[in-house]
C-alpha cells in the first residue's frame, strides 16, 4: 500500500499523535517517558520546531507544534525512528513500539491552535492522574514546564497565554492558566466531551477560510484523485473532506456539461445523471454509494449496472 503523503508548508501548525502498537503502555515506566522528552527536544533543535503543548501519557503522545520550514515528515520520522531505537535496544526488543506512522491534523495559528493545546494540557486531568488544579504537576507535560525560568528554547507560551485572556508570562500568569484549564474542565461534560473529542478528529482544526485555504494547497500540491489523503486524519475526517472535493467536482463537471445540478430528471437512469457519474468516475475516486445518493439513481448495485451500459453505448465517452 502507498505510503500516506502530508502536506507540508513553511510556518504549518498541527496537532500530532500516535499511540502504542496494539494500545500499548509504551510510556508506563518513566524511563520511558524522560527517554521520549530527550528526542522530543532532540527533534525539535535539529528540526527547528516550535512546540506549542504535549503531554505524554501511558500509551501515546499528543503534541502541538509549528514548522518554520516544510519538514513534518523528515522531523517525525527521526523522533519516532530514534526513540523505537532507544526504546527497543534497552528492553532488548525488536518490532514496532507505535500502532502506525502517525496522525496530523493541520491546525489554524491562534484560536485554533490555543484549543488544542488546552486539550493536550487537560488529557491527564481527563485521565484521572491528576486534579485539575494540579494539571501542572504532570511531569511529562508542557505545562510542567512553561512555568520554569529555563524552560526548552523550542517551547513556545505566547498561543495558551494570549488566547486565555492574555496572561502574563509569569508564575502568577501560569497559576491563573492552571485555573482556566480547570473552569474548562468544570464546564457542561457532555458539551466538552463532544467539542474535545471533535477537535481530535479532524483533519483541520480551524475556520472555514482556513479550511478552504488548505484545500487550495492540496489542489495546487496533491494528486486530484487521492489528494484527501495526503493529511494523516481519521476515517471520518478523511470521508468528509473527500464528500466536500466530490461535490466540488460534480458542480464543475456539471457546468462544463450544461446540466443544472437542481432540475435533474427525476428519472434514475437518465442520461444527465449517467454523464455526470461516468465523468466522475473518470476523474475521482467517488465512490458509487455516494453517486447514488447525491444524484438519486437508487441502489449502488443499479448504479454499476447503469455505467457498465452507458458506458457500452458511449464507447468513445470522455470527460
């Protein structure tokens, strides 16, 4: 199977996670944990990242970061490859510690990027480890080391402060951090639950603009047909921004063919609705549920029927 492709731009915010393989509590033991914050900053001075949160928990990571230069794939590859190294030479082990490569949602500077970060900060109060006054007594946490006065270079506290009612950079500014996390977290649950679970699956956290912009990129930069792809999101993310390409390609199809997208017959197999699904078969990958519901042409099954015979007739057919 080909390998996942990401989008990557200079100055790209994301939030990154990945888990053990098969759920498993590769961070349990501290070592563990200290071992992966050493390549996180390892990564993170030789990459040139800018880190806005991370937490490490029992069995996976959570991580908010900025690259200056387009270098996500190239950073990532070097902290989890270093890691598994370290990770398997002590236990004298081999295999693969992560479940896979890793996800990456692209995140919109400010706002956005502030409400994930707050999700990172909050994962062990969500957890049970910790009260969420003493959300910063998690050690293997950003927020364990804002407050320090020689805190890492890469470690970036302007996003949290500024989007939590700005706040000063200080000991007392962090205190008051701690107590908005946990007015947060104190919030209607099912509400919260809801917003935090939502900002982990999709595959860009942020305005519309901001979304439509980064789809602009995967235009310009990605294959038409696996484009949607090329951001490591979940399934459902990546089946909505693949609906959302779909649609777009349907009413350009349907404008270069001289076919209002409104008045379609209301007849399964006529030709207007055949045109249009053959043309989009042709060029994407939209799948023949998606053609029969959105052009109303019945069961899947009809659907493949319908183009195997159209197509037959219209043997020279192009879109």
């Amino acid at each position: 199977m080909a390998r996942k492709l990401r989008l990557e731009f200079a100055g790209a915010c994301y939030h990154v996670l990945n888990r053990g393989n098969y759920r498993r509590d590769l961070f349990a033991a501290a070592g563990a944990a200290d071992s992966f914050t050493a390549c996180l900053d390892q990564a993170c001075t030789r990459f040139g990242w800018r880190v806005h949160a991370f937490v490490i928990m029992r069995n996976h990571f959570h991580v908010a970061l900025e690259t200056p230069e387009p270098n996500l794939s190239d950073g990532m590859k070097w902290l989890q490859g270093t890691w598994a190294l370290r990770f398997n030479r002590f236990r004298s082990e081999t295999g693969r510690p992560f479940q896979g490569r890793y996800r990456a949602s692209h995140i919109e500077p400010g706002h956005a990027l502030a409400q994930v970060a707050h999700y990172i900060h909050l994962n062990p109060v969500r957890a049970k480890i910790v009260p969420p006054e003493g959300a910063s007594d998690y050690r293997w946490s950003s927020l364990a080391l804002f407050p320090r006065r020689q805190r890492p270079a890469w470690l970036v506290p302007t996003t949290v402060l500024h989007e939590s009612g700005g706040l000063a950079d200080t000991p007392a500014g962090w205190r008051s951090y701690v107590g908005y996390l946990g007015a947060f977290h104190e919030s209607d649950p099912v509400m919260r639950e809801e917003r935090l679970a939502l900002l982990a699956r999709k595959w860009a956290i942020g305005s519309t603009r901001f979304r439509a912009e980064l789809q602009e990129k995967l235009r310009v930069t990605g294959e038409l047909r696996t484009r949607f792809v090329l951001v490591g999101a979940d399934r459902v993310a990546i089946r909505q921004a693949r609906a959302a390409y779909w649609e777009e390609k349907l009413r350009s199809l349907a404008q270069v063919h001289a076919i209002d997208l409104a008045e379609l017959p209301r007849k399964k197999s006529a030709r207007e609705k055949l045109l249009l699904a053959a043309a989009m078969k042709e060029a994407t990958s939209v799948t023949l549920g998606w053609l029969a519901e959105r052009l109303q042409m019945g069961a899947t099954d009809s659907v493949a029927s319908l183009l195997t015979r159209f197509r037959t007739r219209n043997s020279g057919f192009r879109t």
